[in-house]
C-alpha cells in the first residue's frame, strides 16, 4: 500500500524587478492596469539655503491622486506620504552634497509600480557678517581698528583672521583689533568660520585715512 504524500501550503512571496525598458515597463504597466509614469524629477535641492527650510518637489508626468512618495536622505528613509512635498526645517550646513531620494508608488489592480528619482543637495551657507567699529569701514591714521562678527550659526566653532588672504598670527576670535593703524593697514580683511566640517568665509576693504 502506497503511503499518501501530503502536500503543504507554500506562502508565495512577491519580488520586485529593476526594469529600464520603456518597452516592457509599457507592457506591464498594461498588464497590472496602471498609469504609466513618463518622467519624476525633482526641484528644489539645487536652491536650499543654509538653516532656512527645502521644499523639495517631486514632479510625476502624468501625477495620479493615489501616488505614495517615499523620501530618502542617502538610504535613510525620512518619510512615507501622500503628498509630493518634502520640507526640510533648518537645513544645516552637514547636508550640502547629500542625494534626496524618492520612489513614487502608484497602486493598481494587480501590482504597484515604483519610480525613483534622485537630486543631489546644493546647502548655500549663511556667510557671517563683518561689522566695524568704524562707519564705512574707514579708520583714522593712528587709531584703532575694531572688526567683529555677526551673524554667527550654532555650527560655528572657530575663526581665523587674513589680511590680504594672509593668516594673522593668534588671531582666532570673533573680534579683530589691529592697534595703530597706518598706511600698510589699508587693504582686505576676512574671517573663515568653522562650520562642522566646513569653512565659509566674508571679507571688507578697510581704508586708512
């Protein structure tokens, strides 16, 4: 007497496939009765401002009221949500040259469809400001020259003084004073601040009169 086989239930677990071929993407968005996507791109990381907020928009030709858009920052998911619109609160420095991803998610009957897009983040520091002592940057022969900085973010941990792209030695707080000035003060002074791994920098002309 043959022995009876059993055969168990096999849990069937769904894959995703990498597909470039407009041609197949065609077929099996048809396949799975879903709207094509023709084209995501994103806007909005090329124009961030240092420790102001990004709106990063994904735009989706043709776009559908139930696409799901999923952002990531490197491969670090942010978020998972309806809207189109990323915001990114107080953008630091740390992130200029970090990729935004989103994969947008269009359900259909018999499948999702994926797309994703990538921008690469583009962080314009926020330069801090020089003030003077003096109006006009103009300091009379003989006197004082006091120049200090304004306009300082939490980042900030350090400062170097150049006079004419030159270091001036121990010259490393937020306030310059060159005693004494004369005619061979007159010229170009700069600060570079230390932002994280950064360096950002402003410069003035001051004159000698």
């Amino acid at each position: 007497m043959k022995k009876k086989q059993t055969t168990r239930p096999t849990a069937v677990t769904p894959r995703e496939f990498v597909i470039t071929s407009p041609l197949i993407i065609d077929q099996l968005t048809t396949q799975l009765a879903i709207l094509p996507i023709e084209n995501v791109e994103l806007v909005g990381g090329d124009t961030a401002q240092e420790n102001q907020t990004a709106v990063i928009t994904a735009e989706v030709t043709p776009s559908h009221p139930e696409d799901l858009f999923r952002w990531y920052l490197d491969d670090r998911a942010l978020a998972l949500q309806p809207q189109n619109k990323l915001h990114l609160m107080d953008v630091p420095l740390s992130l200029d040259g970090m990729t935004i991803k989103c994969m947008v998610m269009r359900p259909g009957e018999q499948g999702t469809l994926k797309i994703t897009a990538e921008t690469t983040l583009q962080i314009a520091p926020q330069l801090p400001n020089i003030v003077a002592s003096q109006p006009l940057h103009q300091v009379a022969a003989g006197s004082t020259l006091r120049l200090s900085v304004v306009g300082k973010t939490a980042q900030d941990v350090g400062y170097q003084w150049l006079f004419e792209d030159e270091p001036i030695q121990g010259a490393v707080g937020e306030t310059l004073l060159v005693r004494g000035c004369d005619a061979q003060h007159d010229g170009t002074y700069t600060v570079q601040v230390n932002r994280g791994f950064r360096r950002v920098a402003t410069s003035v002309d001051v004159r000698v009169v």
